[in-house]
C-alpha cells in the first residue's frame, strides 16, 4: 500500500483483521505525516469510539507506534492541528579532553602504576609546565575528582590495562620515644617488608627508609634479617641520602634493636630511637610507605632469597626506583593548625603536592643540610633529565628486565 493513500474505514478494518501485516513509514518524520493525513481524512475527532478503534488499530500496525505514542499523537494533532517533530532539547556538550587526551592519561597513569588523584594531577601539570609534554596541554588543568571520572570511562578502561606484622621485643638498646624533627630532614622512619613464604621457605626482605620531613625514601633487598645481612645493607642505604642523618627510628624488631645496629649509628653520630607501646602511629610513616610503595612495586610473590635475586632487584632499586620515588614521583604533606578550641587541625592541600626533592629545596637554607660533596646542582641533573612520565616508562621497561632476570 502506498502511503500517500488513504484508505476508507472499510479497508482499514479489512487490513487490522488481515494476517498479512507490513509496515509502510519508514521514519518518524513521514509516519507523522501519515497520520495527520489520516485524521484529516477520516474526520477523525467525528467518529464513534468503535470506529476510532478502528483507526487507531490501523494506525499502529502501519507505523508500528505503541497505543500510548498514539494517544499523545492524536491528541497533540487536536490540540495544534499539526504532528511535527518536536525539537530537541537536550543540548549536545563538547568534551573538554579529548580522546587523545583520555589515552595520554592512561598510559601516564600505567607507567605510574596509579598514584592518588592529587599526585596524578600534580604530576600531568609538571608534564606540561617543566617537561614541556605538549600532550599534557589540556590535562595539566584536570582536577582531581574529575580525573577519578575518566579513570571509569571505557576508552580509559581499553587502554589501561598483606602486610606482615613484626613481632615486639623488649630489649634495652635504643629510647623509646616520638622523635622530634623540629621541621629538619634527616630523621628517618624505618620499616622492613617480607617478600612472601613458599613451602616453609622464607622470601626476600625490602628494608624501607623514610625521611620525616621530605619523605625522601630509600629501598633496599637483603636475602635476610640477620646482621650478616642488615650492617652491609644499612651502610649501603644510609650514604644514599643526601643530606645529613641525625635520628634513626624502627619498631622493636631485633633486626634493628641490637648491639651491632646501634654501634654503627654511634659511628655515625645517628641516634636510635623505638616505637612506644600503644602508639602505632610511631612508625606510620614507613608503615604507608610498606603498602603504597613496596608491595605495589612488587606484589606479593614469593621471591625466593638467593644472591642472584638480591642483585637483580638492587640493581632496578638503586638505578631507577629510588630515583622516581625522590624525583619524580609527588607526595602529599601535612599541614598542621590550631582551632580556637586549641584543638589540631591536620589538612594536606592539593596544592601542596610535590616531590620528595622538590621539598628538600623548599626548606629554609637548604643546603646547610645536605652532606658534604653534594650540591643542588649535582642533584638537578638527575632530577630534570627526564620527565616523569620518561622515567617511569624506562623505569617500567627495566622492572620488565628484572623481573625475567629473578629465579622464581
């Protein structure tokens, strides 16, 4: 049937009771037209409630519309004399970044290994504004809660693809006392990790070292917790700093509460002290460090501790990790106030975002504590040869070469 023609009533209610039933509109925009001819024609609104059935049967099977769709159809027709296409209404926004732009984030945030919403930010803006990444022109202005909404977006999704407690000890070496920093660095907070058990057969172990003040960190693997391990190590870590240490600070492990510990930070004029009872919070600083740092890096696989391991992963901490975590990788500090009511009050502004070295700077004269030997321009050259996201991704290729160096 032709749809520029009308049929009468008769013909209609032949076509509803037919089994042959095809649909002629083949859009809205001329199934609207349809029936206001039809109307028209019909003398619709004239009709008896049987016939307009009728009608209304016919009308439905033609334009394949729901009773419903019908009813505000006719009665828009009757109210205006026209069916038209109503307008749209809903206005059409333009997204502010772009496809491109949600894929530059994501492999930013891979090679990142997904930090905090504020170090993300922080760290696509120094894309921008340090490293002159032109492909950061639109994220360095992406806020943090909006960044965590991109994060759920398909395109995003397409393209990105236990801590163990130590067992207290009471042994008389070390003051057993809060450190008080006074606003200097070189007070250290220090932890050990344990790489996973297998078939009674301990893994290796991550000592983690933590500046107070500039959250400078240091990582270093041992095969184990014994002092054969622990002095060699220590030394090793503790010349990595580069400025001047002055407490050294652990829970009551035995790995770091005994005689040999203490002799060499008397050597070093570095004062030990330990976690009180009751007060986790001592150590908390190395204790986040364990879990945002440590365990995202490696996991919890089960390495098992022989030399040849140990190397590999020394070698990956002391040329590519310990620097992106110092230079390149932002940390969140506190910034501490006094209400009326004399209570304290702790924020840490997105603003405040920075790296470990770039807070080292930030202090008042700051080279009067760095170690002799060691100048801000000497460190500079290593902070700014890459970017961040340059580093991580060569960080992330040299993890990649590690980890098929281990012996699992």
């Amino acid at each position: 049937m032709d749809t520029t023609h009308i049929p009468t009533l008769m013909q209609m209610a032949d076509f509803v009771s037919s089994s042959a039933i095809e649909l002629h509109c083949t859009n809205r925009k001329e199934a609207y037209s349809y029936i206001e001819r039809v109307l028209v024609t019909c003398n619709y609104y004239r009709l008896k409630k049987p016939v307009k059935g009728v009608v209304r049967a016919y009308l439905a099977q033609v334009t394949g519309f729901k009773s419903a769709q019908l009813t505000r159809l006719i009665g828009r027709h009757k109210s205006c004399g026209h069916i038209v296409l109503a307008p749209r209404t809903q206005p059409t926004f333009i997204g502010k970044y772009l496809p491109e732009d949600i894929a530059e984030l994501a492999r930013i945030d891979e090679l990142h290994e997904d930090l905090s919403g504020p170090a993300m930010v922080s760290i696509l803006k120094r894309e921008y504004v340090v490293f002159g990444n032109k492909a950061c022109v639109r994220l360095k202005d992406l806020s943090s809660s909006h960044l965590y909404n991109l994060r759920k977006t398909h395109r995003y999704q397409l393209r990105h693809t236990h801590f163990v407690k130590t067992k207290p000890a009471s042994v008389p070496i070390g003051e057993r006392t809060k450190p008080r920093n006074d606003g200097q660095p070189g007070y250290l907070r220090v932890d050990s990790v344990h790489q996973g058990d297998k078939d009674g057969e301990k893994g290796v172990y991550h000592i983690n070292l933590v500046d107070e003040i500039t959250q400078w960190e240091v990582v270093i693997c041992v095969q184990g917790i014994s002092e054969q391990h622990m002095i060699p190590a220590l030394i090793a870590a503790l010349d990595l700093f580069p400025f001047v240490l002055l407490n050294f600070h652990a829970d009551n492990g035995s790995e770091y509460i005994n005689r040999k510990v203490a002799g060499l930070l008397q050597r070093m004029f570095v004062k030990l002290t330990k976690s009180r009872p009751y007060h986790t919070g001592d150590n908390g600083l190395a204790e986040t460090k364990n879990g945002a740092i440590i365990r995202k890096a490696l996991g919890w696989i089960h390495i098992p501790r022989t030399p040849d391991n140990v190397a590999a992963i020394n070698r990956w901490y002391s040329a590519w990790f310990v620097p992106y975590l110092n230079f390149h990788r932002p940390c969140a500090y506190r910034i501490t106030t006094i209400n009326l009511k004399g209570k304290q009050i702790h924020k840490y502004p997105k603003t405040g975002y920075m790296t470990p070295y770039e807070k080292l700077k930030s202090l008042p004269n700051a080279k009067q504590y760095l170690k002799p030997g060691i100048t801000f321009e000497l460190l500079d050259i290593q902070a700014y040869a890459m970017s961040d996201t340059q580093w991580a991704q060569a960080m992330q290729l040299q993890k990649a070469t590690m980890w098929e160096s281990i012996q699992l």
